[in-house]
C-alpha cells in the first residue's frame, strides 16, 4: 500500500512548520503530521493530529486532519478506528472535495476488516481514471474470500472488469462443474481467455501392475520406538492401515498387483526432490502426499508432467487439487459448507420451533457464531456465503469473545423473532462455550437446529440427552460405521496384527488406498474415470465419497441423535 499512499495524500496543502506558543497553528502542526507519516512514525503522527481534529473556528485543517487520522490509523492496523472515523467524516461532508479520497481509504479499511461487499461497492464510485486505481485493485481483489463471496459480488457488480478477470484468473483451471459453468460464462461476456496454456490432457494407461508411492514425514531416524505415542503417531497409524488394505487386496491373484511404496520425507523439500529422481520412481502411478504444504510446491505438477495421481490426504484446502489428475482424499472447506447447506435447506426450513410455531412458512434466518480459531472464522465465513445462495438470510455472524453473550441474550430473549430462524451454526471447540450457549438454548424452549464441531460429542458438560433434545448436528468427517461388518473384520484383523485399537487415520489409510486401488484396477492410472462413474459410494467404515465432477470429496458426515442413537442423518446408502 506504500505507492498507493503517496496518490492518497498528493492533494493534500503543505505549508510551513511554526508552532505558536500561544494558540495551535493547525496548518503547521498538519504539516508536521504529514511529516511523522513520511517516516512512518504513525503513533507520533496520531499525538501530533489529535488537538487538530475538533472542528472550529479557524481550523481550516480539520477535515484533512481527520482523514489523514483514520489514514494513520490504518496503517496501524486499527481498521475499525479508521473506518469509523471516515464514516464520520462521509456523513458530515458529503460535498467535501476530497470525498472520493476518503471513500478509496474506507474501502481499504472495509478490505481489511473482510467487509467485501461494501469495499468493492465504495470502488465504484471511484473515477475509473484515478492514477493507481488499477493496482489497487489487483492489490486488492485477489484476498477476497471465500471464492463463493467474489462470485457473488462479481454477479451484482458486472461492470467492473478488473473483478472479473482477477475472478476469472481464480476458476478458469477449476474442475468443479459451477466453476466451469462461471467460468465459461465470464469467457462469453468478456471475451477472456485461458491465461496460461492449456494443461495437457491426463493420459490413462492400463497395467498389470499398479504402483502407489508414499510421500510422509516418518522421520524413521528420529523415531522413539520406546514410546506408545509419538508426535507422527497419525503418520505410523495411516502407514498401519495402508499396509493392511495392501494384504487384503492382494490375496485376489486374479487382479493387477497393487505395490505400495514408501518414502521419508521428513520435513525438508530437499527430501522430495532427491525422491523424485529415484529409477523406481519412474513406475509410480499414484502419489499419496506430502503432508506438508511446503512440500506440495515440489511436486504439483506432476499429473502434467509424469501422468501420476496425486491425492493430498489431509488438507482441505482446494488449491492443493486445482490441477487435472490432482485430488484431496477430505472434503475441501467449500464442500464441507456446500453440504451443510444442502443438507439445511432441505431438512431445516420447513419445520416447527416451539408448540406456538404454525410451522407453515419457510423459516431462512440463520444465527453463525464462530470461535478464536482461523479455520472457525474460516468456516463460518464460507458457511454464510453458501447459505446466502440457498436462499438463507444470515441475520448474524458473531465471533464468540467476551461480549458475545449479551447479544446472544438478547436474541434468546425474543420469543417470538426465535420461530422464524432455520438454524444456528456453531463453530467453537470450546466446552465452556458449548455449555453456555445449550443452556442458554434451552431456556428458549425453541427446539432450532444446531450445526455444531463432532468434538462436542467429547464434552463432559453436555448430556446426550440435551444434544438429542437440542437437535444438534454434527459436522463429523471422520465418522466411522462402528456397527458395519467391514469395519467389525478390520477392527479384529488390525487388533490381531498390531496388538493395538484402530484409530481414525489407521481406518483412513485403509479406505484411502483401497479406494485408489478400485479405481486403479477398474479403469487404469487416470483415477478420475472410476470417480465419475459414481455419485455416491462407500467402501464401509468411513461415512462415504461422492468425487463426482470434483477434485474433493463432497460427502461431508453430517450426524445427530435419534433417539439417543447417534446416526447418520445424510447417510445415502439407506
């Protein structure tokens, strides 16, 4: 932003600097302000400023000491302060010259601060031939997230061309269908066209042997074989259960031989380059790894590059499979957010509250708080932008922090406001929270839906029987079918070969390789053929995998108590 700064502040006068013992000469201590700035000593420039921003007679700086205020501010990170303060500033002067200056240094703030919509809208009213408007923008635009918000506002603000191609720079590789389709669209409306070249088309080889290569961080030499738990235990237990998926498949001797392949790469890029030139890597069909995502940098472009599989196995982040022939083995956030959306829309709207709820129209408000944690904000930020498309109106989006239970008071106390909401969203590991707001809830004796994190199943302070009763669902992606025959077989072959229980991620490694193994001895090396043949699956243990026309999983476990029986809810094998 420092280039930008200096196109901000140019208009502003600049005059000679003498301080009058007697009375404040607001020209000159403005200058001396401006000065502080220069050298980035913005505290100083903040004392400076101070005295000057009463407007009063005489003061002719007033409205230029107040926008260069909130200008310091910013710089300081204080978004909030400086928003206010030029919000202040826009209402009071609407006809001040430099009014366009003060809406470009809002929107900057609004950007920070993760307002979109009201940060693109004030960049419209800019003149399109502002010097630096542009860079600004590319600045700018690019940190809009989630990719479903610069979507929508891409949508009602059409004109503005620079949003478009920063969109359409975002999803023209995509592979999901409604980026293809959005994609296509911004092509016909504003003549774009690929911005690199076209990847090469994944070619798919039949074998008679398939060869899976491991890329983990098994740090074999600094192991403590002594200990019962080790800092990668998840890493051994994936191993674990990869191995054992490897024995059961290959008892068929009439299918291709699966050959798993396993390789340390600590935590060093180094290791993944070296590994990359091995002979024997030459065979390798399908990659699980790195878990790193400093790593993933050395090898993304190996589909184009070798024809080889690559399956991100714990990331949910979709930029690690936003190349052809690349998969994440999880649900990426955007289908985590897209199936509880789904799911809300259709279980959630039509329904009663309360005794005194007619339950005849459509409830569409939603309550989203969310926790510290970034993938809390995270979540609830692309939540709301998924369910604002099915329709949904988010009346509140509240992060959960000191002040947060006196707004929630205020709307547990209004009985009647209570029957038009469809659900509440709840994202915070925190027990103590989790207590709170169910006993708050409870005093509504409103039964709302609550979309809530799997790990409150584990909290001591809650009941089932309150979880039941309070209708919470759980969003659960490492939900085990505990009662299914597979995982009662695997559970007692996994015990007689490791001495040990299963965990989730000796389960994961499990369907994960069984799952490429399938794919790889139905249709050959190109995995995706095999996905898209299917729209929903399951191998047994785990919830289930629908990978169709998508580079994720978008089976997301969503699960609640019926009958104080913890269930399935969108299970789609019944």
């Amino acid at each position: 932003m420092r280039k930008i700064t200096i196109v901000l502040l140019a208009a502003f006068i600049s005059l000679p600097f003498v301080l009058s013992a007697q009375s404040i000469d607001y020209g000159k201590q403005y200058e001396a302000a401006k000065v502080m700035v220069d050298e980035s000593r913005f505290e100083a420039a903040v004392q400076i400023l101070k005295p000057i921003l009463k407007e009063e007679p005489g003061n002719g700086y007033a409205l230029y000491s107040q926008y260069l205020y909130a200008y310091t501010l910013c710089q300081q990170g204080k978004y909030s302060e400086s928003r206010d303060m030029l919000l202040q500033l826009k209402q009071k002067h609407t006809d001040w010259k430099e009014y366009p200056k003060v809406n470009w240094l809002l929107a900057t703030a609004y950007f920070n601060l993760k307002e979109y919509r009201k940060a693109v809208g004030l960049a419209q009213q800019l003149d399109a031939s502002t010097p630096a408007l542009d860079a600004w923008k590319a600045e700018y635009y690019p940190s809009i997230q989630p990719l479903d918000t610069i979507v929508a506002i891409q949508k009602i603000i059409p004109l503005d061309l620079k949003l478009a191609e920063i969109l359409y720079a975002q999803i023209h590789q995509r592979l999901d269908a409604k980026y293809k389709a959005i994609a296509q669209r911004l092509e016909k409306e504003y003549g774009f066209k690929p911005l690199v070249k076209e990847r090469k088309k994944f070619k798919n080889e039949v074998k008679n042997r398939y060869h899976i290569a491991l890329l983990f961080p098994f740090s074999w030499k600094d192991i403590d074989f002594s200990a019962s738990q080790r800092n990668n235990q998840y890493v051994l237990d994936l191993y674990a259960g990869m191995q054992m998926a490897i024995d059961s498949l290959n008892r068929d001797k009439k299918a291709a031989p699966i050959e798993l392949h396993a390789y340390d790469t600590e935590k060093e890029v180094s290791k993944i380059t070296q590994i990359v030139k091995y002979n024997e890597w030459k065979l390798v069909d399908v990659v699980i790894g790195p878990v790193f995502p400093e790593q993933y940098a050395a090898i993304k472009d190996l589909p184009e590059l070798e024809n080889k599989t690559l399956i991100s196995p714990m990331s949910s982040n979709a930029k690690y499979a936003e190349n052809t022939g690349s998969f994440l083995y999880k649900a990426s956030i955007e289908s985590t957010v897209g199936g509880m959306a789904n799911y809300a829309s259709s279980n959630f709207m039509l329904r009663k509250n309360s005794a005194k709820d007619p339950g005849i129209l459509p409830k569409k408000n939603v309550l989203i708080l969310y926790g510290k944690e970034i993938k809390d904000s995270i979540l609830a930020y692309h939540y709301r932008d998924s369910i604002l498309s099915k329709g949904f109106t988010v009346k509140k989006i509240l992060k959960v922090d000191l002040n947060y239970m006196g707004t929630l008071r205020t709307f547990a106390n209004d009985s009647v406001g209570l029957i038009s909401y469809s659900h509440i969203v709840a994202l915070s590991s925190d027990p103590i929270f989790a207590a709170n707001f169910i006993s708050l809830i409870e005093i509504t004796q409103q039964q709302i839906p609550i979309y809530a994190y799997s790990d409150w199943l584990e909290n001591t302070q809650l009941s089932y029987k309150q979880m039941d009763k309070r209708a919470i669902h759980f969003i659960d992606p490492d939900y085990i079918r505990t009662s299914s025959p597979q995982y009662k077989h695997f559970h007692k072959a996994y015990i007689a070969k490791y001495h040990v229980f299963p965990s989730v991620y000796a389960v994961q490694g499990y369907e994960m390789v069984t799952l490429l193994s399938k794919a790889l001895r139905a249709n050959g090396t190109d995995v995706s053929l095999y996905f898209n043949e299917k729209k929903f699956f399951s191998l047994g243990m785990l919830g289930g995998y629908d990978y169709s026309n998508a580079s994720s999983n978008k089976f997301v476990p969503i699960v609640a108590f019926k009958d104080l029986k913890l269930t399935l809810v969108n299970d789609e094998t019944r």
